[in-house]
C-alpha cells in the first residue's frame, strides 16, 4: 500500500473514530495523541533523511556555487529519486502500520 491510498483510509477510520456521540472514549483520546506524535515523529525523521541524503548525495552545494546554472545529470536525477524516497520512507511505513492497526480494531 501507499501513501495514496492508505493515507484517506487511516483519516477516514480515525474521523469515524473521533465523530461516535457522547464524549470520546479512551481509545480515541489514545488515537488523537498517537495521530499527533506520529506526525511529529515522521517529520523529524523525515528531515534528518533530507539532510543524510543530501549531503552523501552531493546535493549540497558548496556555498556561493551555481549549482542552478548545470544541467542535472542522470546520475543526480537517481540521487534526486533515491533522497525522495528516503524522505518519505518514515511517513509511508507509518501509514502502512496505522492501516493495518485499524483495520483490525473494532469499532
């Protein structure tokens, strides 16, 4: 699964979750603070993966270099495509796990 399509599943589950009458159960209050730290969590990693990336990459420019004014090669294309999928690893395997966790939690 991906980010695509697992992402609108997991907001759709968590928002039947929070939107049951009467004051929110223990599990949604578990879930609405699971949902904060996860998105804390994947950002921060996701950073430090730009970062990581970027510089083993090459993809930082010494400073005052006119990095805009080369053509990309094809091996800095790769690279570009290998740090975007780093970048967003930490966020598609939260998804993942929160589909498969919800999916099996009844409601």
């Amino acid at each position: 699964m991906d980010i695509a399509t697992g992402a609108p599943e997991v907001i759709s589950r968590r928002l039947a979750m929070f939107n049951q009458p009467g004051p929110w159960t223990q599990a949604a209050m578990r879930e609405a603070q699971r949902m904060v730290l996860e998105k804390l969590l994947a950002a921060h990693e996701s950073w430090w993966a730009v970062v990581r990336t970027a510089f083993t990459a090459g993809l930082v420019p010494p400073v005052g270099s006119a990095l805009w004014l080369r053509p990309p090669s094809k091996r800095a294309t790769q690279q570009a495509m290998r740090a975007a999928h780093q970048v967003l690893h930490p966020v598609s395997r939260r998804v993942n796990a929160n589909v498969k966790r919800l999916r099996n939690k009844k409601n």
